[in-house]
C-alpha cells in the first residue's frame, strides 16, 4: 500500500499536514492554501462566491445574503476531485463562512467511493492540539501527531509563564472591521495566555457582530486588529474604513498608541501551528518590555485619516 493521498479543503489542515511532514502526500487544496508556499502549488478543488476585493461592509453584504439564501460562500470541483482520486479528505465543521462546510462533504464522498473523511471540530487550543493528533491517526502518522501536538502546547506554557504576574492590559480583539466582529474560539483564550484580559471576547464561543460604540464602551487599553482572511498588509489596506467611525477615532487605545494591526491569515484566523507565532505577537504587544513584535503594526491616528482619503 502506498503513501495515503490527501485532499485539504482548509488552510489550517493544509498547515497542519506539513507541519507532519505529509506535504507530499497532498494532492489538492484550497485556493486560499498558500503556507508553506510549496501549498500554493498544489491543484486548488475549491473557489469561492464571495469577492474578497470589496469593501468589508459589501463582503459582510455578499456573506448574509449566501447564508440567507442557503447558496454556498465556497464551490468544490467535484471532477477535479476525482481526477486526483484522494484516499483521506481533511474538511471542518465549525464554520460555514470560513471553509467549504460539513454538509458539502457529501458529494465528495460519492464522488470518491471509499475516500475516507476527517472533519476538524477545534474552538479552543487543546481543541487544535487535538485535531494535530485527528489528522495524524488519519494519515496513518500518529506518533508525529502526538510529538507536534506536545511542542506547540509546550511552547505556550512557555509563553504563559513569560508573562506570568504581568499586569494584564484589558484588550479587544476585533477580527472584521466593518461591521466590527468580537474575535472568539481560541483568540480569547491566547488573549490571557500571552498575559491580557479580553474585555469582550469569550473563550470557545464564536465571533460576534457588534459596533464601534461598544468597543469604546469596553474602554480597552489595547486594541487588536485581525481581519479574518486577511494578510497584515491587507488589514492595513483597510484602515481606511475606519476613518468615518467616530467611535473607533474616539477610542482611548488609539490616541494612545495602542491599536495594531496583525497577519490574521498566518497567526489568528486559521487554527493550526502557528497559533503559537500569535501567541508570541500579542505578548509582545502587551508587555513592551519583552519588545514589540515585528509581525505586529502600531496604528496610529493619522494612520486612519490617510488611509480614508480618496
């Protein structure tokens, strides 16, 4: 028998198989799979409906009036799946909005007799530790499932006890910009990890639509930006946004100089191994003493303003 052949069909499972050092047994992925960069060449079997390109508060748009309808945010080639006839399929069942969903699964199922189907279920980072551990049995490597699964965990113990005894900042984290959505599942948890309190966010419960007046309410010390599905340059790229919202140009954070942006795509929105590297960014964030963290972006007033000019 042999190397299994693997279909991802989310990033963080296409992070997690290399990571086992299963990247040549991946046969397809996703078209939003670009780490490691030899991911990206892989063939890509989904595409989505949505277009990412436009403006938050038309994507948010795109995204209720799909769900609302009940027509799919992602399209799965069932042909191109069949030609590269997968032995194990890596799929999820948290979030319809993040990645091709349980129930379109089926399909593949039929269309590949015998195919075997793993679906990642992780709220939480024991959750994502133990998802390592899913995928590993799956593909028939389960001590370097437990071996990666151990070293990330450790490497956040070793981060907690970093900043342990720490006065913890209160902190939001905001993971859409417009409209403005709480980050939740595991963002919460690494929040008090790397020494913060999050003022809004609850740890394993999904993220949540709120407004800026109730950002500014929270009153947090130090503001995240994490835009789901997006770089730290494309978060950048949407500052401007934020220059007609007179509570977020309001909030004490940003006139003190502690609103950043993040790569939410490498380090927040997609549970894998570099959860870990996130970890490190918002400790670094919260406590200058340990330096703030390159892959982290102060925003500054001025900041917004510039972005928001024609």
């Amino acid at each position: 028998m042999g190397p299994v052949r693997i279909l991802s069909l989310l990033p963080s499972a296409t992070e997690i198989l290399w990571a086992l050092g299963l990247g040549d047994q991946v046969v397809g992925v996703t078209h939003e799979c670009d780490h490691p960069p030899e991911a990206a060449l892989r063939p890509r079997v989904v595409r989505t409906t949505v277009d990412p390109h436009r403006p938050s508060a038309e994507v948010d748009r795109q995204v209720r009036e799909l769900v609302a309808s009940g027509r799919p945010l992602f399209l799965v080639d069932l042909e191109a799946v069949r030609s590269l006839r997968p032995d194990l399929v890596v799929a999820q069942g948290v979030c319809e909005v993040c990645a091709v969903s349980a129930r379109q699964v089926l399909p593949l199922e039929e269309a590949v007799p015998g195919v075997r189907v793993v679906s990642l279920q992780a709220t939480t980072l024991e959750g994502v530790w133990e998802d390592v551990r899913r995928v590993a049995q799956a593909a028939g490597v389960p001590e370097a499932g437990e071996r990666l699964a151990a070293a990330l965990a450790q490497e956040v113990r070793r981060v907690a006890e970093s900043v342990s005894g720490l006065a913890p900042p209160r902190v939001a984290c905001v993971e859409w910009l417009d409209p403005p959505f709480v980050a939740g599942h595991w963002v919460p948890e690494m929040v008090a990890l790397a020494g913060g309190l999050d003022v809004l966010g609850e740890p394993g419960r999904p993220s949540w639509r709120t407004t800026w007046e109730r950002v500014a309410e929270a009153d947090p010390d130090v503001v995240v930006l994490m835009p789901c599905g997006f770089s730290l340059a494309g978060a950048w790229a949407r500052l401007g946004e934020l220059a007609t919202e007179p509570a977020f140009r309001s909030l004490r954070a940003l006139v003190q100089g502690q609103v950043y942006a993040v790569d939410a795509n490498a380090h927040f929105s997609r549970p894998g191994p570099r959860l870990v590297e996130g970890l490190h960014t918002l400790a670094g964030i919260f406590h200058s003493a340990r330096g703030p963290h390159p892959l982290a972006r102060r925003v500054r007033a001025e900041d917004v303003v510039l972005a928001g000019r024609p």
